[in-house]
C-alpha cells in the first residue's frame, strides 16, 4: 500500500513514519512537507535510506505539486499543520492557510485521484474549555478558542462535509497534547525540559493551573496506525493518555526528576483565551479499536528527558536563529527575567 504522509517532517509525523516502518511491511511511505521552522529531516536519518520511504519537498497549499506527489497512493495520513497556538495568537494567517486552505487542497486531491483512506490528524482543543471534571466525547461541541483551533475545527468540518457529500472515505483523530521524543522545544513538555537543563527560568502562564491531557506520542501512533487499518469511515476518534494534570505539576515533577530547584518557576503574563482544561473520553478507541494508552506518564517523562539528553546535537540543531529569535519575539513583553535566551537567568 503506497501512504501519502503530509508533514511527517514533525514530530508526530516523524515518530509515526519511524513507528510504522519497524512495525509493518508492504507500506511504502511518500513524506510530503514543506520543511518549515518545525519540519526537520534530522528527525527521520535512521530511516532516510529504508527501500520503502521517500521524502518529497512541498507545501500541501501547492495544488500542483502535492498532485504529484500524492499520485499513485491509496491512503493519506494528513498530519502536516501549523501546530503552535502562541504563533497562530500572534501571527494567525499560516494557521488558516496551512490548516484551512491546505487541507482543502487536499480533499480535493483525495477525490480526483480516488484515495482509498484519508487519516485527518486533529486535537482535543477543537473542544475547547472543558468545565472542571469535565470530558469531551466526540459528540461534543465544536468551540475552539485560539486561531490554531479554530482552524483545525475548520478543517474537520470540511473533511466530514466530504464524506457526507462526496462519499470521501475519510476518518479524523483528535488527540490530547503529545509529547516525547523529537518535540520542537516551543512547546511547553520541551521548552521546560530544555531551560531546566540550562538553569533557565521556566515560563508557566498565567497561575499555572491550567489542565492539559498528556498523551505520549508512542501511544498516539499506535492509535492512528489502527485508526488508519480498522477506524470506521466517516467517524472521529478521540485519543487520550487519561493523565490530566495541571501545568505546574508538570514542571514541578519535571524539576523533581531533572533534580533542580522550584526557584526556577517563573509566572509570566497568561496567554490571551487560554483555555482552562482539555480532557478527553477515549471509551470509542477502546471499545471499537481495541486501543488504550500505554505509557504511565511518569515513566514517559523519564523517557523524554533521557532522550533529550542524550541528543544535544539534534536540540543544538533545532535551537538555531529562527529559534533564538522566536524566544527573544514571543517572550519578551511576559517576563524581563526570561528575555534572554543566551544568557542564563
Ligand atoms: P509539528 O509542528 O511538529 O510539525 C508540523 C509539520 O508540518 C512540520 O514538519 C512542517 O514542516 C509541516 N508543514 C507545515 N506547514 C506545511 C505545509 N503548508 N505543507 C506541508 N507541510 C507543512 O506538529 P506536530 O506536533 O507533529 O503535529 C502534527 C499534527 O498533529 C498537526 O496536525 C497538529 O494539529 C496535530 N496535533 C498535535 C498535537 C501535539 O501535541 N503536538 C496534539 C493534537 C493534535
Ligand atoms: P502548549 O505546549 O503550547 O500546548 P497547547 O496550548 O496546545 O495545549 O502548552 C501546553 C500548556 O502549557 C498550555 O496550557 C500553555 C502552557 N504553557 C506555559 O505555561 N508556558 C509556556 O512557555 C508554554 C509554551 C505553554
């Protein structure tokens, strides 16, 4: 079976091209990403020279070239995405092009070249606030708070309206928030990870309680590998680790196992529409798929902050000027202590 894979560049997509690669034979993979600030082809050198993968360099808003490469597959797994809620607050226009537009472009090409299986990759936020000891099943209401949200929501609604109209045998996951292994360090699971190893001051917004489900990204690839070979047309899965934890005691128990102290909290200016809490119902995945997650999340963090440190390389790498500069833009106008990225705090 020949896979279309959008964005596999990233972290999910990376994790999950290495995931189905040791797992399965008879899949032959086309990468297809347009290499942006969090695409990075460093994340995929164990398996850069396999016989059944190839990389392809493009944007899925480039009607004509993501033709050419997604010509002769039997299945797209569409993880590519700008995936960062603080850049889409910030500057919302990639957001809604890569997520709307491009998505779009892709339905389109999933019609005329009459794709067999189209996986669509989207999250837990399109839910939006959860209420405290609340769960979003899959029947929830869509009510996106942030830009980055609001666009994937969008693009869910579009890949249901063409199952519906035009009979495209579509499926869509929404997962919680990932974390594990090759995760660009703007996220909050890396970014707190890589400034306790620099002694750095450790940004938590607003008071730090708000709630997130952490679901490490092993456990998600499983889940849309099945959700790829047995998922239902037309249906959305939710995908969950069932650990949901306020931010703080996630850095708190960050800090614990890295062995550094609490005086590296630092509470900067919240972000504007934080959401609260996102908890997921998985029930569906269990009772439809056979799946549940695996990974403990203690262990999990274990496991991530041993990868990180073991790879110093890959982060120097990734920790480049558009970093740096991204750092200094994004985080300035939170907190003078956390100005510098360079210069220890
Ligand atoms: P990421 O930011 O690490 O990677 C996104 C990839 O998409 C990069 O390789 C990038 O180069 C590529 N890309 C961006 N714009 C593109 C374009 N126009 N054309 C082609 N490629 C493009 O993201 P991620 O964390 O791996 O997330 C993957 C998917 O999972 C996204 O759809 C995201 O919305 C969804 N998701 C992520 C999380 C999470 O916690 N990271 C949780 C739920 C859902
Ligand atoms: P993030 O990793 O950006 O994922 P999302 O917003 O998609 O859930 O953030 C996870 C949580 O951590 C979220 O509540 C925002 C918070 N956060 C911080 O407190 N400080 C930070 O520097 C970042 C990036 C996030």
């Amino acid at each position: 079976m020949k896979l279309f894979i959008t964005g596999g560049a990233g972290f999910i997509g990376s994790n999950f091209i290495r995931h189905i690669l040791s797992l399965r034979k008879g899949y032959k993979i086309v990468n297809y990403d347009k290499l942006t600030y969090a695409g990075n082809l460093a994340n995929l050198e164990s398996v850069a020279a396999h016989p059944d993968y190839s990389f392809v360099k493009g944007s899925i808003c480039d009607a004509n070239a993501a033709e050419e490469a997604m010509r002769g597959a039997d299945a797209v797994v569409h993880f590519a995405a700008e995936s960062h809620v603080d850049r889409s607050i910030y500057e919302p226009a990639p957001a809604i092009d890569t997520n709307v537009t491009g998505t779009f472009v892709l339905l389109q090409l999933a019609r005329k070249l009459r794709i067999e299986r189209f996986v669509h990759i989207s999250t837990d936020e399109v839910y939006g606030d959860m209420l405290p000891g609340a769960f979003a099943s899959e029947n929830s209401p869509l009510q996106p708070s942030s830009p980055y949200s609001a666009s994937k929501a969008s693009s869910d609604l579009l890949v249901l309206s063409y199952v519906r109209t035009y009979g495209l045998p579509a499926v869509i996951t929404r997962s919680s928030n990932n974390y594990g292994p090759y995760q660009f360090p703007e996220k909050f699971l890396p970014l707190i990870i890589t400034n306790i190893f620099d002694d750095k001051a450790l940004p938590v917004y607003g008071d730090g309680k708000q709630q997130r489900d952490w679901l490490h990204v092993e456990d998600n690839c499983r889940a849309v590998l099945a959700v790829l070979e047995r998922g239902r047309i037309g249906e959305v899965y939710n995908i969950g680790g069932l650990d949901v934890e306020e931010n703080l005691t996630i850095a708190r128990t960050l800090l614990r196992l890295i062995g550094k102290p609490e005086t590296l909290l630092t509470y900067v200016k919240d972000r504007p529409g934080h959401d609260r809490r996102y908890a997921l119902l998985c029930d569906k995945m269990e009772k439809d798929l056979g799946w549940k997650p695996e990974v403990p999340l203690e262990t999990g963090l274990r496991q991530t902050i041993d990868w990180y440190k073991a790879n110093a390389k890959w982060l120097a790498g990734v920790r480049d000027g558009e970093y740096l500069s991204y750092y200094e833009k994004y985080y300035q106008n939170r907190d003078s202590s956390l100005r510098s990225f360079t210069h220890r705090g």
